[in-house]
C-alpha cells in the first residue's frame, strides 16, 4: 500500500453543535466545512490541523450507522482515513491479501473524495477508510 498521510480522524459525536466550543473555543480549531453526506445518514463537520483534518460525524437518522456506533460503544474515535493516490489499486491490493472490504468499489464520500472502507475484522479493529 502506498498511504500518504492520516487524511482525516473520524470522531462520532451526537451533536455537532455541542461539540463546538471545544473544538473551536478550546482547540482554537476552525470548522471549515458542515456538509450532510446522504448516503450514510451522517452530518459532518471538518477541522484542519496542519495537513490532516478532523472529522465528526453526527447521525441524522436512527439507522444511521454512527447512531449504531454511538448505541453501542458511545461517543468518541470511530475511524482512521488514509490517503492512497488510487483508493480502487488500494483496494484490489488488500483484497488479495484477504482483507475483508466493506466497499468493494470505491464511493463518493463527504468533500467530493472517493472513499472506500475496510472492516475492522481485518485491520486490527479500527475502522479503516481509504480516501483519495
Ligand atoms: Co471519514
């Protein structure tokens, strides 16, 4: 795999709002971005820290996978993205070495990236996103 950075953390929250006047009053971070990505029923807001970002997800829906997160381990870190200059060659790379993909074609993920995940059963239990 050729990773070129920590694109993003992906943080689930339950309110973005509440959220932040500690990233923004306490962090001294700036929220340069809320967008809702349909798709996965989240609402995301977006963080710069040097060259890698911050990303908190609130559900906006019940059936939301963060709001699943969230029901069964609570708030907090929910994945690691990594930046890959070809999300679909990272793919067919772990594939054949028999990482279990949730996305097995790259998706179109929040700001316009291609994302795809790989489930935690095959990366050491941290949700991994591939971006590009
Ligand atoms: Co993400």
């Amino acid at each position: 795999m050729n990773l070129t950075q920590i694109e993003h953390l992906g943080i689930a929250v339950k309110s973005i709002e509440a959220c932040l006047p500690y990233y923004e009053g306490v962090l001294g971070l700036k929220c340069y971005n809320i967008e809702v990505v349909e798709d996965q029923k989240v609402k995301t807001a977006f963080f710069k820290i040097g060259e890698t970002k911050i990303e908190l997800l609130e559900p906006t829906s019940e059936d939301s996978t963060i709001a699943k997160f969230i029901e069964k381990k609570g708030e907090g870190v929910h994945h690691i993205a990594f930046a890959v200059p070809s999300v679909q060659d990272a793919l067919n790379e772990v594939a054949v070495k028999g990482i279990q993909l949730i996305d097995k074609a790259p998706r179109k993920g929040a700001e316009g990236l291609k994302i795809a995940f790989l489930h935690p059963k095959s990366t050491c239990s941290v949700l991994t996103e591939l971006c590009e």
